[in-house]
C-alpha cells in the first residue's frame, strides 16, 4: 500500500489506534482437545505460524518458543551434515534420515560382482511406496506414506530419487571428505554388527545406472528400507566433524501469531503482548478464569485483550439429554435386577432428573463480564454490572478502559439437531 504524508499525518493523529500485531492464545484445560484443535490449525499449512508449549515440554524449549512468539524470530543451527534447521536447544541434529539398500536389477547383477549399495537418504527422496498393504495406510491415502513416518517398516520396498544435486535439498559432501570423518571406522562398525546397529554416515549417492526405455539414466531406483533414526544418532562417536553446538546460532524472522498453552501452564507466564485469548472450553470456576485471562491484562499491556470461548464441541440439545437419561436409568434397572440386587436400593428415574436439574441449576449461573462473580440469572448479573459493579468501564467507578473482563464474550455454535 501506499501511504501518502497525509495518510501518515492523520494516523499519527489517531492516538488509540491499536498497531499491535495479532498474537492468539489458544488455551484448553483438556491436552487433547487442545492437541487436535492445534493439528487442524497444522493442516491449514500454517506450521510456521504456530508455537506450542505442553506439560511436558522443557524449560529450554517452553522459552524457547514463548521468544519465538513474542519477536517472531526462530533461533535456530545448521546441522554440518545434512544441514536441517534445527532448534537452538537440540544438542543433535533431529532430522529424519532413513538407510535404505539399493536393490540391484538381475541383468546389471549377472554383469557384475556383487556391490552392496548403502545409503542415508532424506524423507523427501521417497517418491512411493510398492509392496505396502493398504490395511497399514488406515485408510489413508497412498501419498500419506511419503508424508508421514508412522506409516513406514523395515523391509519396505521404495522407490527413492536419486538425483544428485537434488533441487530441494543441500548438496552432499565427496566421499574424500567422508573419509576425513571418520567413514572407515563407521564401515567397520556397521560391518561389525552386521549392518543392524545404528552406525551409517550420510555420503554421496552413487547408486547403479540404469537405462530407461529411451536410452536416458533413471532418476529413480528401487531400495529397501532398513531403518530409519535422526541424523545425530547415525552419526556417532566415530564422528570427526563438527558437532551442531557448535555451530552459530542464526535468526530467522517468522510471524508467529498463535500460541498453544496447555492447562497446566496457564500460570505465571507474562503474555501482556497478547491481543486474543480463545477459550477452547467454558470455565465455570471464576477465580480460575480470571487466574487465565490475567497472563494477558496485566502490568505492561498497552491494549485492549479479546477473550473469547469457543466451545469446540457440540452439546446435546434437552431433548437429547431427556432421552439419553431415561436410557441410561432402565440400563441401570436392568444390571441390578440381573445382580439380584435389593429394589429398593434401585435408583428411581426420579433421583435421577433431581440430579440432572441440580447440574442445569448449575450450569445456568452467569458470570459477571467483568469482576467474574457468579449470580443466578442475567437479570440479576444485569443489574448487577449497570450499578454496582466497580470493574465495569461503563461505569464511573472504573479508571481503566481496558479492563479485559470488559469485552468478554462468548462464541457458541448451534445445538444439535434432535
């Protein structure tokens, strides 16, 4: 866009304008919701867009990608061998490397000795697949194979790209400089243990020519699956080279507008840059609530923050709920009479509705939008914000405006049909 100066003058005029950038957080006190809600945000290709922090996640890495959140700048090593980005706090490179055993074509065997052909390959070499079974795939489609490691064994037969340099990936290093780093040991250790330990190194790819219909080299060959592991744990202590930590750290610049925070972690943390909070899940509790929203409203913020909850799941209509009572109370008569059990220690669909309309009783309490206390009905919580509430904006008691309990809503999607 073009900006004119009297753009630029009226803007700079404009003192309440909000020129923060967008930065979401995704909370849910449920791991997997939050973990399938975040793999649909991964499906829409937005991986560089995303950080996460779970329970189990380090110190280093909970840091590591709360700075990547807030400056959109990924701290990250070039591995000296297969050069993948990995994070700063790796201390080997993390890239899937898969070993695979070119298979040989019975003329070219019969022409020559036999040369076994060994190599360490990238996961994006893989063109398809040929003897895996599609009860494997889960339904899934072939192409999943190439995509995912969860689909892969030992022994499975590939075809693999070999072409070399690859347009995608990093040129590999001469087998003279493999010599230099050790490769001689590594062979002797793989021929040791009979090619079953984890000892390969990541060489040059010079497998068997072979001709096409049309007189031209291949692109492709077939290879067998042997194993596959990270790269750092391919190369081991026979390693010569340089190591990852010592390798510089560089800085990549990222826009990273969504934040992943896991239940558990919903405390403590300063996220007063915050400009939304998306609730996956209503929370009844209000002192917990407010223990939430405040990472966000607090000391350092310089803006309003959107609080919104989304209720990831549909929930049964009274109808539904009505029927699935009835059916659960003449289940419940049937196991006891089945047992011998006394009747009059049977429950009564009576109790039953009595303890269905305690927890609608319940549920129906509303929250102040802005000190979160908890009354009855929206009358009274009404009546409640427009004169006595201290920490209502529209109110004279209320200093700040950016009271975040302020703009407080709440997005529910329809009931179920039923």
């Amino acid at each position: 866009l073009c900006v004119t100066p009297e753009k630029k003058l009226h803007c700079s005029e404009e003192s309440n304008a909000d020129v923060r950038p967008p930065k979401a957080v995704v909370y849910s006190s449920n791991s997997n919701v939050l973990l399938s809600v975040m793999e649909q945000i991964y499906r829409l290709g937005l991986e560089e867009n995303i950080a996460e922090i779970y329970e189990s996640s380090s110190i280093a890495d909970i840091s590591q990608e709360l700075f990547r959140f807030r400056y959109d700048i990924k701290e990250s090593r070039v591995c000296p061998i297969c050069s993948f980005e990995n994070d700063v706090t790796a201390k080997k490179c993390t890239n899937t490397l898969i070993e695979v055993e070119v298979v040989m074509p019975q003329q070219q065997q019969a022409q020559q000795e036999f040369q076994q052909h060994r190599y360490l390959i990238e996961q994006q070499r893989i063109v398809q697949p040929l003897d895996v079974p599609l009860e494997r795939m889960n339904g899934e489609p072939m192409t999943a194979y190439v995509k995912s490691r969860k689909y892969w064994k030992s022994g499975d037969t590939i075809r693999i790209n070999i072409v070399e340099p690859h347009p995608l990936l990093s040129k590999r290093q001469s087998e003279e400089h493999w010599d230099r780093m050790g490769s001689n040991d590594c062979r002797k250790r793989a021929l040791a243990d009979r090619y079953l330990g984890r000892d390969w190194y990541f060489g040059p790819l010079c497998p068997p020519a072979v001709e096409a219909n049309n007189g031209e080299m291949n692109e492709t060959c077939v290879a067998r699956l042997v194993k596959f592991q990270s790269c750092g744990a391919f190369h081991g202590s026979w390693y010569r080279g340089t190591k990852l930590l010592e390798m510089s750290v560089q800085r990549t610049k990222q826009d990273v507008f969504f934040l992943g925070l896991d239940a558990e972690l919903g405390q403590g943390l300063d996220l007063s840059f915050v400009t939304n909070i998306f609730l996956l899940e209503p929370i009844e509790d209000a002192a917990t609530l407010e223990q939430i929203t405040s990472r966000a409203h607090r000391l350092g913020a310089t803006g309003p923050v959107l609080v919104e909850t989304i209720h990831a799941f549909f929930h049964l209509s009274e109808k539904m709920e009505l029927a699935l009572t009835a059916e659960q109370t003449i289940s419940i008569e049937k196991d006891r009479e089945k047992n011998g059990e006394n009747e009059e220690a049977l429950p009564t669909k009576k109790l039953l509705m009595d303890r269905k309309q305690e927890k609608a009783t319940l549920l129906q309490k509303v929250v102040c939008e802005h000190c979160y206390r908890q009354f009855p009905s929206h009358a009274v919580a009404e009546e409640h914000e427009k004169k006595t509430c201290p920490r209502n904006p529209s109110s004279a008691h209320v200093a700040d405006p950016y009271h975040l309990s302020s703009i407080y809503r709440e997005i529910k999607p329809p009931p179920c049909p039923g």
